[in-house]
C-alpha cells in the first residue's frame, strides 16, 4: 500500500513528532502508538515507511472547452423574465423602478424626488434597502402608475 488514508496519515504526523521526545517512555508509547494506529487501517511499518519514500504523483491537467469567440457561453440561469445577470442582483430590481418612478417628474413632489435620489446612490454603492424604504418606493411607484 502505497497510500495512507488521509485521517491516518493526519494522526501519524501527530504521532511522529512526539518521537523526538527526550523521555525512553514516551518514545516507547508513541512508537506502540503508531503501530496501532497503522494496524487500524489494515497497514504496518513498511506500508508507512513506502508511503513516506514513494514519488509524489504527477499533477493532474484538466481540459475544458471554452466557447466559440464572440458568442456567449450557453446558460440555463433563467428566472421568469429576468436574465441570469440580475438574478444575482438582488438591488437591480430596485434600482430598474427607481429609474422607472425618476421618469415621472412632474408627478412627484420634491420630497419624493430627492428621495428617489438618495435611493438610486444607496443601490449604485451596494447597499440594500431598508423595509421602510422598499414600502416607500412601492407606494411612489403606485402613485406614478408604475409597475413594481
């Protein structure tokens, strides 16, 4: 066996530092130790002393295939209508009915408006909305006659 199992190789490298230790007992007791943990894999002294001498394995290369230039790699990430880019982007449904709420200007006060602005920053830096915000946004967005 020219492998140790990882948990086995893990527990020896504990064992086999204690080794060097300057009491004959402890010595003793690790030695006996590390039998016994070799013994629980079904290993001995010669199976740890191949796996320690044995050649590291060549790396593994992996091939993949990369798509075509100038088209876009095939997707499945399709939610409803939405494309697969703002479904990992919990804000840009916020930030589309800002931008659709911000249209209607001469129907909003100017309260609202710089509103609307404060939220558009907020979502342009990363940052959610709070509840309060989000209810606030929908009852400007029913107000305009825009959909949420």
């Amino acid at each position: 066996m020219s492998m140790l199992p990882a948990p086995i190789a893990e527990r020896l490298g504990k064992l086999i530092g204690r080794l060097g230790s300057d009491h004959d007992g402890e010595v003793v007791a690790t030695s006996r130790a590390i039998q016994r943990t070799l013994k629980s894999a079904g290993c001995d002294l010669h199976d740890l002393a191949e796996a320690l001498t044995a050649p590291p394995s060549p790396p593994q290369i992996v091939y993949r295939e990369r798509p075509a230039a100038g088209r876009p790699a095939p997707t499945s990430y399709r939610w409803g209508p939405s494309t697969w880019r703002e479904g990992f982007d919990p804000n840009r449904r916020w930030q589309t009915l800002v931008a659709r709420c911000q249209l209607a200007v001469g129907r909003l006060s100017d309260w609202e408006t710089s509103f609307l602005v404060s939220l558009k920053g907020r979502l342009d830096r990363g940052h959610d909305l709070t509840d309060r915000q989000r209810d606030r946004l929908l009852e400007i967005a029913t107000k305009v006659g825009v959909q949420a």
